[in-house]
C-alpha cells in the first residue's frame, strides 16, 4: 500500500508503521493510523539516503537505481 497526496495524486515516500503496518511518510515522527512513534525510523531512513549512489555525470543530480542506471539521466556509472 502507498500513500499518494490527496491535492496532486504524487507518491508521498512512505514505509509501514512497526507496529500496524500502514503506510506512514517517512519523515513523520508519529504513525497517523496508530500513534505509534516513528523516531527510531528516522535514523533507518537516513542510513538508507547514506547507502545511495550518486549520479557520475557531475551536471546530473539523480542516483543511481536498484536497476543499475540513473532514476534522472538514464546513464549507468
């Protein structure tokens, strides 16, 4: 399940709550099915921004996907 904004339809990022498993945005600090506090998630999130792979071609601003090439330019490092 994801979540998507109600006024543009866009993909909100979003990983399920620990503790009910719903959707919740990645930077809230509490579930909004729930309550549950997501903090601990934070820190899970940013060690995931860590491990990814920039982009070689140094005008591009993508990062490279699971796939191998860039989510932006479509280039492989």
């Amino acid at each position: 399940m994801e979540l998507t904004c109600n006024e543009c339809g866009a993909e909100i990022p979003s990983d399920k709550c620990e503790k009910c498993r719903q959707p919740a945005p990645l930077w809230a600090k509490f579930c909004p099915h729930c309550g549950e506090n997501l903090a601990k998630k934070i820190t899970r999130s940013e060690a995931k921004v860590k491990k990814r792979q920039l982009c070689s071609d140094e005008s591009c601003i993508g990062i490279i996907g699971p796939d191998g090439v860039c989510t932006d330019c479509g280039k492989r490092p």
